[in-house]
C-alpha cells in the first residue's frame, strides 16, 4: 500500500487487538511449542466457534482509552486520558493488569489528584515502573500525529502516567517510532528501518534521566540501543533458535525485554520460515512466532502486530481471526478515524 494509506492505519489497530486476544492464551508459559500455537491459530478457523470468544486484556483496554482520547480530543490531552485509565480500570479490573500500575490507576481515580504524573512517580519506591504497560498501549500516538517528534514526545507522556522509569516510556516511545516507520512502508527495507530506530534511540537514550536510570539499573549505558544491536545481529543471521530469542532479547514484562523482541519477530517473519505453515502470509507469521517466543506472549504479539499490520495493511488480517477477538471491530472503525486525524493535523 501507499504511505500512511487507511488500510496501514487499519492493519495496525486491528492486528495489535489480535496480537493480544491470541497470545492471551499462552501469557506467562515458559515454553510454548509451535505446534500448539499452531494447533490454537487452526482452532480460530472453526466456524462453529462464537464471535469475540477471546476477550482482551489490559494492552487493549489502556490501547482503548489512548484512541478514545486522542479522538475525543483532537489530540493529547493529559487529564482526559489518565480519567479514562482510572474509569476503564474500575469497570474492569479483571483484564490482567501488571501488579504495580493497579496502585497507580486507583489514585487516578482521585478527583483530588493535581499532577496526573505524580501517582507513577511514587511507583517502586520512587524509582517508577520499567514495565511494559507504556508500549503495549503506543501505537495510537502513531496514528495520530503525522510528525515523528510529536510521536516521540506524545507516546513518553502517554507512558509517564503510569510509567516514570525512563526504561518504562522509552520502550514507549521505540514501539511508537517503529509503528511510525513502518506506516511510512519503511520495512520495506529491513535494514535502514532497524539502523534509523538504532540512531533515533542514540538521542532519545542520550537523555541525563536515561543514562542514570540505566545506570541505576545496572543496564548497558543505553539499554535500548544495545538490544536493537542485537535484534540487527539476529536479523543478519539465517538460522536462529526460539532459545537464542529468547537470551538475546528476552520475553518478560519489562519492557527493554520485550519491545526489542516484539520488533525482532517482525523482521525475522518478513519471509517465509521452514517451521511456519506456507500458507502463512507474513502477518500471521509475525503473530504465530511470537506467540511460540512464550513469557509475555500477549503483549509480544500485540506490539508486533501493531507494527506488522501497519506494514502489510488490513488485508493481511484474517477474517476468522479477526471475528474470534473482543474489540477487533472497533478497532478497525477507531482506525479509520485516527487515518481522518493523522491528515488533517
Ligand atoms: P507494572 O507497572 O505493574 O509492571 C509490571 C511488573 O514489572 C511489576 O509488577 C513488577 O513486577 C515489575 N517492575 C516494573 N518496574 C519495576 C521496578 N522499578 N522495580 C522492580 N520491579 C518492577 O505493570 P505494566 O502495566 O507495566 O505491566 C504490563 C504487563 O502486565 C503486560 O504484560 C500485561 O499483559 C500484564 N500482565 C502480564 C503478565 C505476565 O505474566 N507476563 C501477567 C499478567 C498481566
Ligand atoms: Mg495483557
Ligand atoms: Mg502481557
């Protein structure tokens, strides 16, 4: 498709919703074999299976109420959006959270909160969360704002209302940059999407607040960077085990150990793979092999997918995939709205 085509906007929304309805099965299995993601994919094509019979999790519902927002308010608007994170959390507080940001959603609940960043702030004795709630929920400030600074500088906010660690919203930040990239049909060349995310984090991580977190943390001087390295070392490589995946790059909930990995598993699934069925166009690829990488395998996928589907567009989604998944329609209509406000700002 062309750059930034409505059908780019649709893929992305709409795979990331998939990426997460799908990979919740498998959410925190330390080994998952192909053959049971494949098993679980073929499952989806059962016409006697109900519609929306897989429900979303918390990377959907926050991915939700950053849209709604950004809709509602042409834009980024800090106090309608932490409201819509505290309001949806409430309605719903058995869509699997992470343990930590819980506290931070029950505070902004609070009609007394001044500063919608300050309950984050208090996370993890002062030192705020590195998980990777931040980026899950990126990939609208992608579709939203067609200038890459703007999405830089929206998707970090977006993340700091629950995330203050910078390994927290930078993961934010590298997921909205590669959604970005790959709208503008960047992976179109492999290597030059993964060396400008390498020089694009360069700045980002060169920051004072990143270079002492990761320091803090005991982190290579710019996390970020250092991962996408290896994701260009893997990607250079024919052969590469799910095991040497899964220690390169990781598959956890912090997000340096699973944003790097959700990008990786685009690239590697550009082309066919002798252990995927060659049925298999590349966005079902993408989603299989994440899924079959285990640990966080829904907000793997639904990272992956995002960028994925903003590359290979709507058409790549299958439809009985898309019909098992809660909130894979309204993503698909929130898309076409976003695509109306990415070309009129
Ligand atoms: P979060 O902010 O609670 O972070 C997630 C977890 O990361 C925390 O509960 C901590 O264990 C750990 N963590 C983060 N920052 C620090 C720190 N500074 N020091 C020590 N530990 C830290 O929540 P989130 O929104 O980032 O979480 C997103 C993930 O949780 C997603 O995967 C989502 O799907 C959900 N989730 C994941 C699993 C799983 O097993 N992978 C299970 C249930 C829910
Ligand atoms: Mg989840
Ligand atoms: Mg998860």
């Amino acid at each position: 498709g062309t750059p930034a085509s409505m059908s780019r906007f649709r893929g992305a929304l709409v795979a990331a919703v998939l990426g997460d309805c799908v990979g919740g099965e498998f959410e925190g299995a330390e080994e998952v074999p192909m053959e049971t993601v494949l098993q679980h994919l073929n499952g989806l094509e059962d016409e006697t299976k109900g519609n929306c019979v897989l429900e979303y999790s918390d990377d959907t519902a926050m991915t939700r109420c950053v849209v709604q927002s950004l809709l509602n308010r042409s834009g980024y608007d800090q106090q309608d959006l932490a409201r819509r994170f505290a309001k949806e959390y409430s309605a719903s507080p058995g869509r699997g959270y992470g343990s930590g940001v819980i506290q931070v959603l029950k505070k902004l609940a609070s009609p007394q909160l001044v500063d919608v960043y300050q309950p984050a702030r208090d996370q993890f004795n002062g030192r705020g969360s590195f998980g990777n709630g931040g980026a899950m929920r990126a990939a609208p400030f992608a579709l939203a704002f067609p200038n890459l600074p703007d999405v830089k500088r929206f998707a970090c906010l977006g993340a700091m209302l629950t995330h203050s660690c910078s390994l927290g919203y930078n993961g934010a930040v590298l997921q909205a940059m590669a959604v970005h990239l790959s709208l503008q049909g960047a992976l179109c060349l492999p290597q030059q999407f993964i060396s400008r995310l390498i020089t694009e984090m360069e700045e980002v991580e060169g920051e004072e607040e990143a270079l002492r977190d990761a320091r803090i943390l005991k982190e290579a001087e710019k996390p970020f960077c250092e991962r996408l390295h290896r994701v260009r070392d893997l990607m250079d490589r024919n052969k590469v085990s799910i095991e040497e995946v899964i220690s390169e790059l990781g598959n956890g909930i912090a997000a340096l150990h699973s944003v790097p990995t959700a990008i990786f598993c685009v690239l590697h699934c550009l082309q066919p793979r002798d252990y995927l069925p060659e049925s298999y166009g590349g966005l079902e690829r993408t989603i299989a092999y994440s899924l079959a990488l285990g640990g966080d395998t829904d907000t793997i996928a639904c990272m992956a997918g995002a960028i994925a589907g903003a590359h290979y567009g709507v058409e790549a989604v299958p439809q009985r995939w898309m019909r098992c998944c809660e909130g894979a329609e309204d993503a698909d209509m929130n898309a076409a709205r976003l695509h109306a406000l990415y070309h009129q700002t």
